[in-house]
C-alpha cells in the first residue's frame, strides 16, 4: 500500500468510496478476506462499483491495508488493519 504524502484523506473521498472503507474498518479485525460481490451486497452496490472504487483506498493512507487476492466469482480482497 501506498503512503505517500499526497494519498488522499478520508475527506477526499466519495460518498461511496467512504461506505466501502468504514464497512471493510468496522470488519477488519475479524475477517481478512472480502469478496465485492458480498460487500455490494451490504452496501446496496454492484460488484463492479466496489471494486472500481476500491483502488482509492487501496492507493490511501487509512490505516488499513488492502490487496486485491483473487478473481473466482467475484475479486476477493486481503484487507488487514
């Protein structure tokens, strides 16, 4: 994960790209993996809007890290705090 000085703050993100980062946060401690299907399915998303917004946290500085892991009916995500 990126943590350069100009990765966006959580101010800086989407509405959408907010939901995703504080439902992977409040996750994080007791899963690791997370598929986007099933977290559209949380959120009221696609698995494509979750993935496609994804890459700003990802690319972020949020005291998470997240990677994408696998592709099998939906990308899974390693997300660990």
């Amino acid at each position: 994960m990126s943590t350069s000085a100009s990765a966006p703050a959580d101010g800086s993100l989407s509405e959408k790209q907010r939901r995703i980062l504080q439902f992977l946060r409040e996750r994080a401690d007791d899963q690791t993996y997370f598929k986007s299907r099933l977290i559209g399915e949380e959120l009221g998303m696609t698995a494509k809007e979750v993935g496609t917004n994804m890459t700003a946290i990802q690319e972020g500085d949020f005291e998470i890290d997240v990677e994408k892991w696998g592709y099998s009916s939906s990308t899974t995500w390693m997300v660990s705090a």
